[in-house]
C-alpha cells in the first residue's frame, strides 16, 4: 500500500474523549490538523462496548504528532 500524504492515519487511541480532546489542542497549538473519529459511535450504539476514539493525522504529519504526544506523556 501506498503511503499517500493525504492518507489519515490514527495517531492516537483513546478510550476517553477528552484525552483526545487534549491531543487535538495540542497538535492544533503546533499547527498540525488532526480528525476524530468514532466520536458520535456512543449515541449510535448506546452503551455498547466502544473500541476507543481515534485521532488521526496526515500520514506526513505524523512522526512530528507521534514525537508531540509522546513528550507530553514523559512530562507528566
């Protein structure tokens, strides 16, 4: 498969929403664009086991987004 740079890809996968909320500010905060998906599944399928939230990047942003999120972790 081709790796197009218009391709999306998950850079993070949370079961909470506001954790995704919080990774989207912050890569928004460094000029990356980032999607969410799943984030309406709830109300789709009620109370039913949900896989997690997806934040999803540009496959050409995604290294600079994987590095942002993983720094923020180990300045916890």
């Amino acid at each position: 498969m081709k790796n197009n740079s218009d391709t999306l890809v998950t850079v993070l996968t949370a079961s909470l929403i506001h954790e995704i909320h919080i990774a989207k500010a912050l890569l928004a905060n460094e000029g990356i664009n980032s999607f969410i998906f799943d984030e309406n599944i709830t109300t789709t399928i009620g109370t039913a086991f949900v896989d997690g939230y997806k934040l999803k990047v540009n496959a050409r942003d995604f290294d600079n987004a994987k590095q942002l999120l993983l720094d923020l972790n180990t300045d916890e």
